[in-house]
C-alpha cells in the first residue's frame, strides 16, 4: 500500500507494519500507559481479542481509571493522565493473561528493569495495578515494565491460557506498544521492546485496541516505515488483533513481533509507534506522538499524553481510526527507513502468527537480519516462512490424501457395517421362519418322551427340513418331519406349507396315510417344482401303536429295549413317491405294535447321507449311536454323536425321538398297507409287495386277482397285510378317503 | 456323434471324500437321431445333479426322444437328483421317454424308498435299454 519508503519490503511490512503499527501503537499505548486513551479501547480489544487480554482490558479499564487516575499523577501525561493510565493497565493486564510468556520474555529483554519491574508488579496485581505502575515506570521503561512485569505474569498465565501467538501477539502488540515507547525512552527500549512485544500480547490487546486506532492507520502504513512502522504496524496488528478478535490473535503476534521487531529500532522506532498512535487516535496527534517517539524518554510522558489522545480516537467511530490509521502510515512512511529493518524481524515473529501478514511479513522477514527480535517471535516466522513454499502444497498434498484415505476407509467401513446388517437381518429372518418350521417340543406327552434337533448343514444346503410334532385328542401324538427339496430362503414357505397342511389333515382325524395322500393332491398344485419327502406318524398311548406312513422319505427307526436287537424291518417296497412329484402319494402306511419299551427315531435323509470318510453315514450306524445313546436318548444327543462322528454333513440334519416307556417286548410290525388303483392291480409291484410281506407265491396270484376286482369296482383297493406273529393275512378294503373322491366325482358330474 | 463331457473334480461338498471314484461326470453319445445316452460317474448330489439336469435337457432341446440314463458307475444319488429324473421324465413330450440303466442295490434302494421305482422304466444294463425300444419299434412294424 504505502510502502512508499522500503520498496517490496515495505509491501511486506505494510501487513507487518500493520502490526508493528500496531505493536507500536500498543506500545504507544504502553508508553502511553500513561496515556488514558489505550485503556479503553484495550479494554475493548482485549474482550474481544484474547479473553485474557479483554479480560485484563477490560479490568484495566476500569482500574485504568483508577489507576489512570494513579498513574496520572505518576505519569506526566498529565492531560490525558487517567485515561493513559488506564490503557496502561489495560494492556498489562491483558498481557498478563494472554502475553505472559512473552511479556516475562520481553520484560525480560527489555529489562526496562525498575520499570518492568513496576509493571510487573503492577500487572500482577491487577489491571488497574499494572497501569498503575504503568503509569509510574510510564516513561522511562514504562512499556519494558509494563511488558516485563505483564510480561510474566501473563507469562504464567498466558501461555497457560490462550495461544502464547494470541496472547503473544496482543502482548507483543501491547509491549511492543510499551516496549517501543520505552525503546524510544529508554537506550534498553530496543531488548525492552522486543520483549515488550511479547509481553505486548495483553498489552497488544488492551493497548493493542488503543494501538489499533492508532496503528490502524499507522501501522499499515507502518509497513513501509521499517522500524516505526513495523511498530505501528505490530500496533495495528494487535489493534486488528483486537478488532478481528480471537481469530485475529495470530496477528497480533505478529505485531508483537514487529513490535519487538521495532523495538529493536527502540528509539527511533518508539517515537514512529507513538507517532502512529497518536495519529489513530487523532490525526493531529501523529505529529505529536512522533514528537514523542522521537523523545526516548519523555516519549513515554509525552507519548502518554499523544496515548492519550489516540485513546480518544479508539473512541471515535472507525472512521476516524481510519484516517488516523492513514496519517500513521504516512507517518511510518516517513519513517520507514527505521522501521524497515526492524520490521523484516518484526515480519517473521508477526508471520508465525497470522498466515496473510505472514506471508507478506514472511518475507520481509528472511530479507531482515534483525536478531534481536523475541526468538519466540523468529522461530515462528521461520517456520511460517518455510512452510508458505512447496512445504504448504506438500502437506496439502498430504492432507488431501489423509482425507481421501480417511473418506475411503469410512465408506468401507459403512458398507462392511452395511452387510454385516443385512446378513443379521437374514440370518434373523431365516432363523424367525426356521423357528416357526422347527418348533420346541415339549419333553413328554403323555407317556411318551419327545426330543427334536435340527442342525443345518454346513455348506449351501442349510434349508428345507421341519417337524413338527404335538398331542391329539384322546390322548394320541403325532409327529410330522420332512425335507422340502430346494434349500435356503426360498424353501421356507414351501416348507411352512407342506408343515401346516399336513398337520391340519392330522388334526382333523385323518390318518397319516390319509392326510398324505390328502395333502400330496392339494399341494401338488402348490408346490411348483419343488417336492417334499415326508413321514407322518401318530402314536396311540392306549394301543401302544404307531401308525406312520412314508412319501418318498425313510421310515423311522425303531428300536426295543433288548440291547443288541436290531432295529424293526418294515417293508419298503412300493414306497410312496414324495409330495408334488405328480405321482399319487400317501399309499403306504404300516402300523408297528410298541409293546415294550421302545425308542423311535425319525430323521431326514440329512442325517443318513452325512459322509464317514468315504461312505455314507446310513441307517446302520444312525441305529448303533441311537443304541449307544441308552434310555436317554435325545435327538439332540443322537445328532450331536453323528456329527462328531461324520467327517461331513452335506445337507441338514433333523431328527425326532420318541421314548416309549415299557418292558423288554420287542416292537412289532402289525400291518403293512398298499394302495393301489385299477392299473397297478395287477402289476409288478403289487406282486412284489406280497412277497416282501411274507405272502406266499402259491397265495400270490389269488390276492392279485382279488384286488383287480375291488379295484375294479370302487376304483382303488387297499391291502392290508398283517405280519405280526403268525401267518400273513390279507385284508382288502376300499379307500379310506372316500370325501375327496366324491369330491372329484362331483366335478366331473358338473363338467 | 457328438459327446460332451462335464468332467470337473467338483467335490460334492465341502469336505466330502468322493465315495468312489475322486471325480464326477456326465457323458453324453448319441446313437442316432432320436437317442442319447447319459452315463454318469461318481455321485449325483446337490452340487452335481444340475450337470446332469442340464445335459437331459439339451439332449431334449436337440430333438432326442429316447434318453437312457446310465447310472452303472453312479455311487450315490440323493433327492435332488431324484427329483431332477422324475422332473425331467414329466416333462417329457408324448412319445419320448426316460430309460435308467442301473444295477447297484444302493441306487436301487433308494428308487424303491423314494417310491419313484414305479415311474421309470429301470434296467440291468444298458444293452437291455438300449434293446427295448428296438423290439417295441419291431413290435409296432
């Protein structure tokens, strides 16, 4: 902007000179601790800037005028006494909290000695306190004092508290501020300033507020002006600071920096922030306070007097601290010579602080040799410095790729929580159907013990088994266990269908071989492709019999008390087709007496198809572990031997055990039942039947010719053979489930 | 003559040692215009019976009416191949027809236990199949 007197460094440390006319302003104010002005707008500052700062502002503007009141009457600026005074402590106060660190560290340099040590004292003691000693170190080392003493305390605390940057920046600002008025009052001004500029930070803030007025104007142009300017500039900077508020923090570091940067050019650089203050204040006053710059150590009364007036001006609308902050550049302009070596300094402790007036300040920074800036300050612009080049884009770069990693894993992430979802959702839905298919038994009815299990498979063939099994009337237990073909999801309200149908038709007083061949006409319609191998059987307790009938599905086992005995051998042949097959089903049934006790085991093809190396598990051994199980067999237990036993179970297991209390006798097959319609008279099959029962081949051709003619008549005939004990008897009788054949009779009547 | 062989070794399922034989296949020759033969090796179960599925079916799709199915070097064959042959028999055009070939007293204990013995027309060997429909086409000349 007004780098009228330093070329591009200048341009630089417009922005740095900003803060320097800030930190100049600040320490304007500091020097103008005395100056009643700063207080105020410190106060206003340091709320809005660093919490500690505003705080200790704040406080400070109250006890600034307290002790303005105090520190006027230490503090020569007589005129604008109290309200100096007051910015005084404003601005140690805030250093205190936020600056401490470099406050102690500038107090420390600068060694405004006595007078750091006044403030000092006073910062820590209060706000007011502070201006107070302000006030009195006021002149001479007023801002090392004031730096020094809020310097540490803030010190303490500010590092503690707020980001030493922040609070630096508004102590730098501030003690800059101080510093700069006492550099320009004292030879030390230049190690006070610095410090001063750290400890500025509260003062930044607090007098920052001032200093902003004041540098506002000043100490953008401050830039241009080297050490004045970097002062005023750091004075703007911690007033931006202020202004800006918490965000601006960093840059009020860096007008610390500057401050202390302009610290170094102290004396000259002093009067410019001063100069810059009290042109933000009032643009009359910049003459005056360059006036006072230019006097090292009256500076400090003097400038107090100039504060004062800037003070007045923070009051004023912002336009008036624009103007003010004008007539201060142009004065830093003027003074630019001076400023422009301290602000390079200034420009990197400043640039660590804010980013924008780092870069600018960045590199005036590098161009400037100063050492005497706060290494605080120099560390930070170096490393802001540095990091501005290809470092910035490197760790964008990096960043970036954090983020697109972070971003990628996080949807990775979603989606496996995603799938993990669905397959709960699955698996609990499958499971509520499989519950609903693979119901709890209860463990007795009646007499008879009732144990179920089911494991699936462990391949993709889980899926399509149910039973079911529950007491009838009059005391009877029926059991009903299947495979649906077709596995997994889609099985399962074939499954449901094929369960509940058949349960229904037993409910209703049908016997297993009815209810099958009931069920297998109704459902062959809904069934589709899929077929089902079932086994439904009912016990009567009374009778000790039980009744089961086979569709395409393995008879039970059926074991007596002897040990060793082998299992019952019912005939098998002629077997019935599975349900929905389109063959007629429900044609067989065979009744087994029960006299003793016995243990009957009905499980699907899962369990006999399980692998034992490289045979099939099969009945024989299903018998054995059923025997080997005792009394207390259980088909959970039965299932659980098979699959210890099994190398593989390819398909799922389902069993059902039925414990019939009793002695030793032996079960017995009573009756064995075919039905047959007119075409299978006749046939093969029926003659092979007869012969597995026992009939002989002399009364063969007689029963055949016998059913040819029922069937004839009523269309089917069923066989009845009895085995049990003696003989084979035949008995021939026509179908039992007359209701569905009138049923068809009808519709074709209709037709 | 066309032949087509599926010869994967395909375990049956996880785990499962091959009862006899380390691998399945279906092979299909056809004699003449109207007939196939499907030999099976190994064990129909629920991961190899759509191989065989799929061969009945194109055989069919090709216009071969008389299909024998050759299950003499099959060791085991479960429901899903069950109802793989008794699917495909009923969807059988009139005039075509399913021929088992099979003399193992496992397999054919489990035509008889499943109850679909009565549906096929089920064969020692395949000479006798391959002999009958020549004696019917006698018998209807």
């Amino acid at each position: 902007m007004t780098p009228a007197p330093v070329s591009d460094v200048a341009h630089r440390r417009v922005s740095r000179a900003h803060a320097l006319a800030r930190v100049v302003v600040a320490a304007g104010a500091c020097c103008a601790i005395a100056l009643a002005p700063i207080p105020a707008a410190s106060a206003k500052r340091d709320h809005q800037t660093a919490s500690s700062g505003g705080a200790s502002s704040a406080t400070s503007t109250s006890s600034q005028t307290t002790s303005a009141s105090t520190t006027g009457a230490s503090a020569p600026p007589a005129s604008s006494t109290t309200t100096p005074t007051t910015s005084v402590p404003a601005t140690s106060p805030a250093r205190r909290h936020g600056e401490p660190q470099h406050g102690g560290h500038a107090s420390g340099t600068s060694g405004t000695t006595g007078t750091s040590g006044t403030s000092g004292t006073s910062a820590t003691t209060g706000t007011s306190g502070t201006t107070g000693t302000a006030g009195t170190s006021g002149t001479s080392g007023s801002r090392g004092t004031s730096g020094a003493g809020g310097g540490r305390e803030a010190g303490t605390k500010g590092k503690a508290h707020r980001g030493s940057s922040r609070a630096g920046a508004g102590a730098g600002a501030g003690a800059g501020a101080g510093a700069a008025k006492q550099a320009q009052g004292a030879g030390a001004g230049g190690e006070g300033s610095a410090d001063g500029s750290g400890e500025g930070d509260e003062a930044g803030e607090g007098g920052g507020s001032q200093v902003e007025a004041l540098t506002a104007n000043g100490s953008r142009k401050t830039k241009p002006g080297k050490g004045h300017h970097k002062e005023s500039a750091g004075g703007t900077h911690q007033k931006e600071t202020g202004k800006q508020g918490k965000g601006k923090a960093k840059e009020k570091t860096e007008p610390k920096g500057e401050a202390s940067g302009a610290t170094p050019p102290v004396l000259t650089e002093a009067p410019p922030a001063e100069t810059l203050a009290t042109p933000a204040p009032a643009p009359t006053p910049a003459p005056v306070v360059a006036t006072t710059l230019v006097t090292p150590t009256p500076l400090t009364r003097a400038p107090a007097a100039g504060l004062s007036t800037p003070v007045q001006i923070f009051h004023r609308p912002r336009a008036v601290r624009h103007r003010s902050r004008a007539r201060a550049d142009a004065l830093v302009r003027g003074s630019a010579p001076l400023v422009s070596v301290a602000a390079p300094i200034a420009g990197r402790r400043s640039s660590a602080v804010s980013r924008g007036a780092e870069r600018r300040r960045a590199r005036p920074v590098h161009g400037g040799g100063g050492g005497r800036v706060s290494r605080l300050v120099r560390t930070i612009t170096r490393i802001v410095d540095v990091v501005p080049g290809g470092v910035r884009a490197l760790i964008a770069g990096l960043l970036a790729l954090a983020l697109a990693l972070a971003v990628r894993s996080g949807v990775s992430g979603l989606r496996a929580r995603r799938l993990a979802r669905q397959r709960r959702e699955l698996l609990d839905d499958v499971g509520l159907l499989q519950a609903a298919l693979l119901p709890e038994s209860p463990e007795r009815l009646g007499p008879v013990g009732t144990s179920v299990a089911y494991r699936p498979a462990a391949g993709p063939a889980a899926g399509g088994d149910f039973y079911d099994v529950f007491a009838l009337e009059d005391g009877q237990l029926a059991v009903i266990l299947g495979d649906v073909s077709g596995h997994g999801r889609e099985a399962l309200p074939h499954t449901a269908l094929v369960r509940f149908t058949l349960r229904a038709y037993l409910e209703a007083g049908l016997s297993p071989r009815d209810a099958l061949q009931t069920a297998g006409a109704v459902l062959e319609r809904q069934l589709g492709d899929v077929f089902a191998t079932v086994v439904v059987a009912i016990y009567e307790p009374s009778g000790r019999k039980l009744t089961y009938s086979c569709a395409g599905h393995p008879p039970p086992l059926v074991l007596g008390a002897q040990p060793g005995a082998r299992t019952l051998s019912p005939v098998t042949v002629c077997a019935a087709p599975p349900i929905g097959m389109g063959m007629r089903t429900g044609t067989r049934q065979t009744v087994v007496s029960l006299p003793g006790y016995a243990r009957v085991c009905f499980y699907t093809d899962g369990v006999t198809e399980a692998r034992v190396g490289a045979e099939l598990f099969g009945a024989g051994r299903l018998a054995d572990e059923l025997e080997a199980l005792g009394p207390e067999a259980s088909a959970d237990a039965l299932l659980e031997r098979v699959a210890a036993r099994a190398d593989a179970r390819p398909d799922d297991m389902a069993a059902c055990v039925l414990s019939v209390p009793g002695e030793d006798d032996a079960p017995l097959v009573l009756t064995e039942e075919l039905e047959v319609d007119r075409a299978q008279a006749g046939g093969a099959r029926v003659e092979s039947f007869l012969r597995a029962c026992g009939i002989g081949r002399e009364d063969v051709g007689e029963v055949i010719g016998s059913a040819c003619e029922t069937a004839g008549r009523a269309g089917t005939v069923v066989l009845e053979v009895s085995a049990g004990g003696g003989r084979p008897r035949v008995a021939m009788h026509r179908d039992h489930v007359a209701h569905l054949h009138v049923r068809r009779a009808q519709a074709e009547v209709v037709l | 003559m066309r032949s087509r062989s599926d010869n994967t070794d395909i375990a049956p399922a996880q785990g499962i040692a091959p009862a006899q034989g380390a691998s399945f296949a279906v092979e299909r020759r056809e004699l003449d215009a109207r007939t196939s033969v499907i030999a099976v090796t190994g064990e129909l179960d629920l991961t190899t019976a759509p191989q065989l599925k799929w061969t009945l079916i194109d055989a069919l799709e090709e216009g071969h009416s008389s299909l024998v199915v050759d299950l003499s070097e099959t060791t085991f064959m479960d429901s899903t191949a069950l109802g793989v042959l008794v699917g495909v028999n009923r969807g059988l055009d009139a005039g075509a027809r399913l021929t088992i070939v099979c003399s193992r007293a496992s397999l054919l204990r489990i035509f008889e236990l499943s109850g679909v013995d009565g549906m096929f027309e089920i064969n020692a060997t395949l000479e006798h199949a391959l002999a009958t429909p020549d004696r019917r086409a006698a018998q209807a000349s």
